[in-house]
C-alpha cells in the first residue's frame, strides 16, 4: 500500500523542500535596507489618504455577496449542461425548478429594493 503513496509522498516531500529552501534563501541573500517609505502603507501605487476606516455603503456589502451569491450558483448549472443528455427529461425539470428559485430570489431582492443600480 505504501508503494502506491510513494510518488506523491515524493513530490510533496520535493514541493516542501522547494518552498522552505527558496525562502531561507531570499531571506539570506536579500537586501535588507529598512527606510520610511518602505514601512509606508501601500495601496497599489496610490498615495494612501484619510483614515482607513471611512464607512462603506450597505450597498455595496449587499451587491458583493448577491454576485457571489449567484456566481455560486450559476456553476452549479456547469456540470447539469455537461450531462444534459443523459439526465434526460427528469434533470431538464430539476434544473427548471433550480434555475425559478434562483430567479424568483432575484425577483424579490430587486422588488424589495435591497440593490439599487442609480447612484
């Protein structure tokens, strides 16, 4: 049984062994010059400005986790249109009925206001 485990305990073993000499060496050969701007926060090239704790819209929160939300569920669709044919007509129904609760989640959300798209 052992045999069997053994490429792969290799290869984990040979990663492991990569990972940890491939930091020990930066960390060993690296520059190591400490200045003011390199302990300054970075925001991707932008000169940082204000607090960093500036409120955000609830929109904004609710629009994030419904895209996540739906993305989620949109690749569960994926794999029903890669066995389509073979599902038949009970897995068409099946995923009718998935893809109308989706929608009719989508429905009351937007009939509810909980999303705006108007600034």
């Amino acid at each position: 049984m052992f045999t069997v485990y053994f490429p792969l305990l290799m290869l984990l073993g040979a990663v492991l062994l990569f990972v940890v000499a491939t930091m020990a060496l930066t960390h060993l050969v690296g520059p190591k010059r400490a200045s003011v701007h390199k302990h300054e926060a970075f925001e991707c090239g932008i000169p940082s400005q204000g607090d960093a704790r500036t409120p955000f819209s609830v929109q904004y929160f609710v629009i994030a986790i419904l895209f996540v939300l739906f993305d989620v569920e949109i690749i569960f669709l994926y794999p029903w249109a890669m066995e389509f044919r073979s599902l038949g007509w009970t897995g068409f129904f099946e995923v009718a009925l998935f893809t109308s609760v989706v929608c009719l989640g989508f429905f009351y959300i937007y009939r509810h206001r909980l999303f705006s798209f108007k600034k």
